[in-house]
C-alpha cells in the first residue's frame, strides 16, 4: 500500500465526517449547521470492479498461498473503505469456472494457476469477500460472464468437468475466443444455474453481468469479419417455424437471458439487486453527435430495450472516454442513457480511472476522475459511479485514488435505494446512550426493533459543537463511539436502520446530555 495513503485509512476507520447530501443529480456537500433537525443523509453509488481473469485486479497472480490471497483482498477492501466506496463488483465466474465452491463448475485457473485445484489451504474466496466486505458495510456484486468458455492465453489446460471438455458440442472456436452458443437452450441452462447457485448459497447483494453475451468480432487475416458459428441452432429455430432474421434472433436470445436471469434473481431473493454494466454507445448517433461501436448491431445488445422494460435494476454504461472526446462526449452518453431510463431504474456511470495516468500535456491526469464524477452528480437521473478497476486504484497514479477520498468522497454515502424491489421501510431502532467506566467513552448502543433483524447499516448523525456529523455503521455493529475520553458529548443523536434493499427506518433519537448515562462495566459487547 502506498504510504501516502496510510492516514485516509486511519482516517475512515475513526473519524466521524461532514453530513452530505446528494440529490438524484448528484452532490452537494455542505457543513450542517446547529438545527435541530440532521441534514439529508448522502445518497451516491461508488463501486469498483475487482477482474479475476488473467490475474487483472485479483489475485496478483496464479498460484498465491491462501494467506496471501486473503492479505491482497483485505488490502482492497481496506482501499475500499478508506476511498469512502461503498460496493465492490468482484468477478466469480469468468469463463465457465468459479471464484467460489461450486459442484458444477471447475475452480478458476487464475486462482491457483491450475483449472480444477482447489485453494491449499482450503477456503471458499467468495464467502472470505462476503464476509470481510460486509464486515466494512461494503456491498457484494458477484459479477458473472455467462458466455465465455475459455480466456484467450488462460493458463494450462481445461479441467475435465469444464465444459469445453464435459460438453464440447456446445463449445463455438470463434477466432481467438472459445465461447458458449447464447441460442443453446442447454448453454442458457447452465449459465442461469450458475447465478441462481450463487444467489442461493451466498450473502451477496447483487448479480452483476458486463457487456459479454456474443463476443465481440473477430477478423480473419485478411481483414475479413469472421461470422460467429452458430447456423445449427439458427436452423433449427427456423426449422421450428421462427422468422426473425439472424441478427435479430441474437439479440432476442440476449433479450430472453437478461429478462430470465433478472426473473430468476428475484425469485430466490427478492433483495437481491440485478445490473448489468453494457458498452457505453447503444448505437451510433444515439446521440446524434456520437459515433463508433454500434453494441446493437455488432455484439447484439440491445441494452436500452432491458432499460426501458426494468430488467434490471441498475445500469453502468461504460463510459470510458475522456470528457469532450467529440464523438464520445461523457455527459452527452450518460444524458442519452438517463433520458431512456422511462422505468425509474438506478443508472451508474462506468469510469475509466486509468484515464488517470494520462498526464501527458493533453491528458489531465487524476483530474480526469474528479470532472466525470463532478459531471456525473451534475446529471439529473445518475446517481453514482463504478471504477474500473481496483489495480489502478491500488497504483493510485496521479494520487487519483487519494483525491478521489479527500475531494469527491469526503463524506460517506448509502447506496441508492430499490424501492420498486421493496418499499417497506425497516422498524425504528432502539438506541440509548452508555458510558463506559473504563475507558471514559460515551457510546450509543444500537439494537433492532425488538423481533426484527440486525440491519444491513445503521446510520449515526450526531449534534456536535460544530454541526452535525454523520456516519455510516455495518449493521453487525451494535455499539458506536460517539465521543472519547476529554472529549464533549454530542447534544443529540439520531440513529436509523438501512434495509438490505436500500430503505430507511424513522430515527431513533437519542439525547446523551439530558438522559442518565448508565454506567457499563468493562468492555463491550
């Protein structure tokens, strides 16, 4: 880790911050004054993508000691905490393998550098994140590549239950990729049990997809676009008496996956969040002024249609490119993608932090990530950001992810709410002040409401000499330091209860200067 960076980790773990609060549009942060009532709590996404193949983000290569690995996640997450994000998107399945135990799946390559072996010592990567992220009050996105078969250059051979090897007829060789057929009935089976399996079996808070159903394409030696091999299962569709045309029949067995995954999430845990992050340009001249990739003719994904209809319950368009690239002008792609948004679904801007490194007289360096998050919260329907990806953030060139912290994400935020998944607000807490003969301090202790669950988060806002504070708590946490030994008491505090879908409780309120303070023995629970 960066020394430089130490302090904003120290920092985030033991110093309450500045309310802030971000409307739909964005962020606008201000110093509470004294009124009696806290000010709005801040709403924003801030997410990163942790990429798993070929050893991109995690782990740093094939082949690490368990104690390893888990010594490079927690320096993610702690990365994570100190930056003031608030999701991690983490890569489970990447080419019909798993991050996790899985009995249908091989284990990755690039976990230990050989598909099929296990972790030694043994231990399940994914329940290891769940646990330490949501430790931290981050969100888990298990981020999954339905499609893709084999990594081009991925490390020794395929394991004899990966299904190159277990099912070759559903296997197509296209140029360099080696890829599943998204029109097999038996490839789309096993993708929705892949996701399913890991909704099922693990705490995760959402199941993200990228912009991989059909590859991108390929080209021949002489330039020549090579056509993806899928005619037998087009013919038989045809056979069967379809009559939509090849181009459209992909897209509609792209369009059929997005709605049955979202339907499948949902069945298992209704809380459980479904986004997909598409290539940043639906098509050409959508905006006028845009120009390249048409993602609709070209991989056939038709994301504004699974925008439009709700299938999923947010959108990261990946929205790579400078600020005022003519032809892929940031703020004029995320308006489009904000003005389809006729469902009311959460849109979240991709961004490219490693735009960071660009310090160039032309590039701008970490300035770059500073104006697109600024541009970001300046659009009214965004509401958030997701970095791609974590090693530019641990590299930190240009101190990007040092002024990311101290400038754009000073305060902490909540990820914004579902309210379409689940509306009911969880029950008022119970909350009551405690000092601690010991040590001098003065706590809240927080509890559910009494026959609920413990919260995803709490939230702490406390009146202090200097305004109001505001602070975000994982919801295993069941008491909260509100002033140390010396030092004064806040006059109120108003504590509340997050939802695992996003929705705040009515506060408890608290007044720790009025209320006998009961005297705690030592220690705490």
């Amino acid at each position: 880790m960066n020394v430089r960076f130490l302090p904003l980790l120290r920092k985030a773990a033991t110093v309450a911050v500045c309310a802030a609060a971000f409307s739909s549009a964005g962020a606008q942060a201000s110093l509470a004054d004294s009124d009696s009532v806290p000010p709005p709590i801040a709403r924003e996404f801030r997410g990163v993508w942790i990429a798993t193949v070929a050893n991109m983000d995690w782990p740093s290569r094939a082949g690490l000691s368990t104690w390893e690995q888990q010594s490079e996640m927690i320096a993610l997450l702690d990365r994570a905490v100190a930056m003031h994000l608030n999701a991690v998107i983490f890569q489970v399945r990447s080419e019909a393998d798993a991050m996790y135990q899985s009995d249908t799946e091989p284990w990755s390559a690039f976990l230990t550098g050989r598909m099929g072996r296990p972790p030694e010592p043994y231990y399940d990567p994914l329940a290891f994140l769940v646990r330490e992220a949501h430790a931290r009050g981050l969100e888990v996105h298990a981020w999954f590549n339905p499609y893709r078969a084999l990594y081009p250059g991925s490390p020794g051979d395929a394991s004899p239950s990966h299904v190159s090897r277990a099912n070759p007829a559903v296997i197509r060789r296209y140029g360099t990729q080696t890829w599943m057929d998204p029109g097999d009935p038996k490839v789309v089976d096993r993708a929705i049990r892949a996701i399913v399996d890991v909704t099922k079996r693990y705490d995760i808070d959402a199941v993200h997809l990228d912009d991989y159903f059909y590859p991108y394409r390929e080209e021949d030696r002489h330039g020549r676009t090579i056509q993806f091999p899928d005619s037998k299962e087009y013919h038989r569709y045809r056979k069967s008496g379809g009559d939509l045309s090849l181009d459209d029949w992909r897209r509609h067995n792209v369009d059929a996956f997005v709605q049955r995954a979202d339907a499948a999430v949902h069945a298992t845990k209704p809380w459980v969040r479904f986004g997909i992050s598409p290539f940043g340009i639906w098509r050409p001249g959508y905006p006028a002024s845009v120009r390249g990739l048409d993602s609709y003719k070209e991989i056939f994904a038709d994301a504004r249609k699974w925008l439009r209809n709700g299938w999923v319950d947010y959108l990261a368009p990946q929205l790579y490119w400078p600020v005022g690239r003519p032809q892929q002008d940031f703020s004029s792609l995320l308006g489009w993608w904000i003005s389809q948004n006729t469902s009311g679904r959460n849109i979240w801007a991709g961004l490219n932090v490693a735009l960071a490194r660009d310090t160039a007289p032309k590039g701008r360096g970490a300035a770059e990530m500073l104006d697109q998050i600024r541009l970001t919260r300046a659009q009214s329907g965004a509401s958030g950001e997701v970095f791609f990806s974590m090693n530019v953030l641990m590299q930190d060139p240009d101190s990007v992810s040092e002024r990311i912290a101290s400038d754009s994400y000073a305060q902490q935020a909540l990820v914004p709410a579902s309210p379409w998944l689940d509306a009911t607000i969880p029950a008022t807490p119970v909350a009551a002040p405690r000092l601690d003969s010991t040590s001098g301090e003065m706590d809240v202790d927080m509890d559910p409401a009494p026959g609920e669950k413990r919260p995803w988060l709490w939230v702490v806002q406390a009146r202090g000499s200097t305004g109001w504070t505001t602070q975000i708590v994982p919801g295993s946490e069941l008491t909260h330091l509100l002033a140390g030994r010396g030092e004064t008491s806040p006059s109120d505090v108003w504590v509340y209860a997050v939802g695992r879908t996003g929705n705040l409780s009515l506060p408890a309120r608290v007044r720790p200067l009025q209320n006998p303070l009961p005297v705690i023995a030592p220690g705490r629970r």
